[in-house]
C-alpha cells in the first residue's frame, strides 16, 4: 500500500512550513505578551492561513476549507513538529460545535461557536446520570418549562471539566408521559448559576477531571434549546457522532510506539535490556502490527468519509480499536516498568530507581487511563453491541427490543 503524500502535498507542507517558520513561536514584541494571548493571535492567523478550524465556516470564525484528510494530516504533523497550538480538543469544540452546526438555530451558532473554537468559553457535557450510562434513554434529570424558562432538577454525573465549564449542554427530560426515547431534550445551560452545584470527584490517578453537577432549580432560557422539544435524543445522537470520530486521530494512531520501544530498551529483563528478550520483542511486534492495521484502517474511513461514501462497519470498529490498543500499549509500558508500576509518581525516585520515576509515573498513568479510554463515549460492551447488531445485523439487545 503506497501511503505517500504525493507531490501536491508535499508542496503544501511546504507552505505550512513556511507559514509556521514566520510565526511559531512568536518573537519580538510577541513573545513578550501573556502566553493566552500569543495562542489566541497565533489561532488567527492559523484560521487566516487555512489551516486551522478548517470545517467551520468563516461566518463563524472558522477557515470554511475544503475537507482534505491528507491536508489536515500533513497540517497536523507540521504544527505537532514546531510544537505550535493546533485546534482546541475537548467537549465544546468536538461534541457541541458540530451539533450547532448541524441542528443550531442560526443566533446559537453566531453567539457560541467563535468563543468555544477560540477557547474564550469552556463546555461541559451533562449526558450520564447515576442511573443512566450506557442505558442513557433512561436519564431523569427533569426540565420544565415556565413562563419563559426551562426549570431544571436534577443530577448528573462523570460529568468532565464541570468545574471549569462556562456552559452545559445537557440532556433532560421534558416529555416525561413520552416513551424515554422521545421525551427528551438538549438545553444549553449557564454554570455561573445560584441552582447550579459542582462536586469533583477524586479518581484513583489523584486527580479530579471529572465531577458531579447538581441542577436544583437551574435555568434557561426558552430558546436555549438545539432542536425540537422532545427531539434531543436525535440531537444527541449528533454530538456522539462526532465524539466517536473525534477521538480518532490517523496521525496518533502508531504515535506512542516510539515511547514502547525507547522505554523497552531502557528496562532489563533477567540482567539484559529488555528489547533483547524474545518474548518482549514478540508484544512490541503483536503492538506494532495492530497499530499499523489500525493507522491504515483510519486512513481508508478518512477516505470514504471524503468522497462522501459509507465507510461500513470501520465505522462502528473504530473507538473499540482505539481503546483496545491504548489498553496493550499500557499492559505492555506497566509489564516493562516492572515492579515500579506499583509506586506513584514521584515514589520511585524517592528510592533512588535508576530510570526515573517521571517516565515509570507517566506509564501508570497512561495504564489509568487507558481503562477509562474503554468506557467514555461508550464502553467496550456497548462498542461490541453496536459492531453486532448495526454492523453483522444480529438480534437487538433484549432490554433494547423491550424498549426498557
Ligand atoms: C474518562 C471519562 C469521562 C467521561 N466524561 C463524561 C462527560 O463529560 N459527560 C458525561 O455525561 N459522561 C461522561 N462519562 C461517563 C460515560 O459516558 C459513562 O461512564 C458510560 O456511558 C458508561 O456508563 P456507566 O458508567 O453508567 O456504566 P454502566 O452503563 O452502568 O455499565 C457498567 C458495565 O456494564 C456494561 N453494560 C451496560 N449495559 C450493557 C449492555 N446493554 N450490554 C453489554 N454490557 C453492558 C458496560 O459495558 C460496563 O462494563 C465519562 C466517563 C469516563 C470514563
């Protein structure tokens, strides 16, 4: 399979070479500016050139480029090169973004969409409920509407970045005499509010990421609602799209074998460096192939998804991959550090461990995380649900069919 560029690109990545030559990292008078602020000019000129927010219109602060997976391939490995800002990650600009630009009336998309690219304003996604995870359709959070607001009551939960959200863009149930499906909608709803109550939860990594939100006579405006009344479930639907493909990155899909095989030849393994052990050299291959694999399997979505075809069940494969690998890279980094992998971070350079405690931290964080990988945006279980029943065509889920 010939993955080159071709000479098209290659004059491309010329240009964004150059462009990133003149203005990252900022000098003179530049460099001396509050750190946001030389990101935020850098993001215009970014937008300016064609190279960031490159699907969102201009009319909404976007660069409105053609899609080009190879482009947006090559502008990624140029700005990761120069270690330049690239587009915001997070709720608001992969989940809400899209949803707005798809089902928002056109005063939400002019008011929110250019301060959430920018970073100006900070989303939360307000879906899990203690009840309702993966059976999200069941959630309770109630909304009512009243004179000229949406009364909201009730809690949800893993709700990420919370307490550092501007706003929230939630799923309630409005129709509660509807099928669960049918009697629900998305409201966007300001967290700087007297009903509203942010409690972060403490994970086993140390950190608090993400929190608890209690909604005890919250609101809204009427109008702060994307899509029909009652129709949030479809609307949703949307956001989770983009989710799934949003956590799918072709560039990054074999970036951290590098790291792997650097952290394989610094262990030991019975006196000797670990890279030289038969059985560690085969997991390093097994790793190495299912990222490849994957890398192409990316690349072949990207394709279709450009010229407008369906790309099948890569599709419904593609988040279970991901998480699956992330999972074997971690096994793999924790086996490698051996019995530091017990220690936390700064732990094993208290004991005076030879390689580092920085570098045995980050791969047990990495492992950390890479058991949460399987469960956001949909976990594993559910995953291979949808690859059997939208993907092989077998029987629904009995629960599902029973409409619980
Ligand atoms: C890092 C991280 C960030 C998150 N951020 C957010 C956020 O910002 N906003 C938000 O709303 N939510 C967020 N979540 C929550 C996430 O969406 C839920 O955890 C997820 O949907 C699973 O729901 P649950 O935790 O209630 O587990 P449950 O649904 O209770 O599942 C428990 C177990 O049962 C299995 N299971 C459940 N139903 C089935 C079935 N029908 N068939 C087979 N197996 C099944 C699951 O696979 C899982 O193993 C986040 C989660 C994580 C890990």
């Amino acid at each position: 399979m010939d993955l080159s560029y071709g000479e098209e690109y290659e004059e491309f990545r010329r240009e964004v070479q150059a462009f990133l030559a003149e203005s990252w990292p900022p000098r003179g008078d530049e460099a001396q500016l509050p750190q946001n602020e030389q990101i935020d000019r850098f993001r215009e000129r970014g937008v300016e050139a064609g190279y960031l927010s490159r699907s969102i219109p201009r009319k909404y602060g976007g660069s409105e480029q053609e899609a080009d997976s190879s482009k947006a391939a090559v502008i990624g490995e140029e700005f990761r090169r120069a270690g330049a800002p690239m587009d915001l990650l997070g709720g608001g600009v992969s989940l809400l973004v899209p949803t707005l630009l798809e089902r928002g009336e056109e005063w939400q998309k002019e008011k929110f969409i250019k301060p959430t690219i920018r970073g100006h304003i900070r989303w939360c996604q307000g879906y899990s409920e203690p009840g309702s995870g993966s059976d999200l359709a069941s959630l309770q959070t109630k909304g009512e509407l009243v004179g000229d607001e949406w009364l909201i009551n009730g809690q949800k939960i893993w709700t990420t970045g919370a307490q550092f959200a501007d706003y929230c863009f939630c799923l309630v149930r409005t129709e509660p005499e509807q099928p669960k499906h049918a009697g629900i909608s998305y409201l966007l709803i300001d967290m700087h509010q007297p009903g509203v109550e942010v409690r972060p939860l403490k994970q086993m990594t140390g950190n608090s990421g993400f929190n608890e939100v209690f909604f005890t006579d919250a609101r809204t405006p009427r109008d702060w609602i994307v899509g029909k009344r009652g129709e949030g479930w479809l609307v949703s639907r949307t956001t989770l799209k983009h989710e799934r493909s949003g956590l799918i990155n072709v560039g990054q899909a074999t970036s951290q074998l590098p790291a792997l095989v650097d952290l394989a030849r610094r262990s030991t393994r019975n006196g000797r460096p670990a890279i030289e052990d038969p059985e560690i050299r085969q997991k390093l291959a097994e790793v190495e192939g299912f990222m490849l694999a994957n890398e192409y399997s990316l690349r072949y979505r990207a394709t279709k998804d450009i010229k407008g075809q369906d790309p099948g069940r890569i599709q419904l494969m593609a988040k279970l991959i991901r998480s699956d690998i992330g999972q074997e890279v971690a096994k793999l980094g924790m086996e490698l550090i051996g019995d530091d992998g017990l220690l936390a971070g700064g732990a094993a350079s208290e004991m005076g461990r030879p390689d580092g405690p920085q570098d045995n931290g980050a791969w047990v964080t990495t492992y950390m995380g890479s058991l949460a990988g399987a469960i956001a945006a949909g976990s594993s279980n559910i995953q291979r649900n949808i690859i059997g029943e939208r993907g092989l065509g077998l029987p629904r889920d009995a629960a599902a069919q029973r409409g619980k």
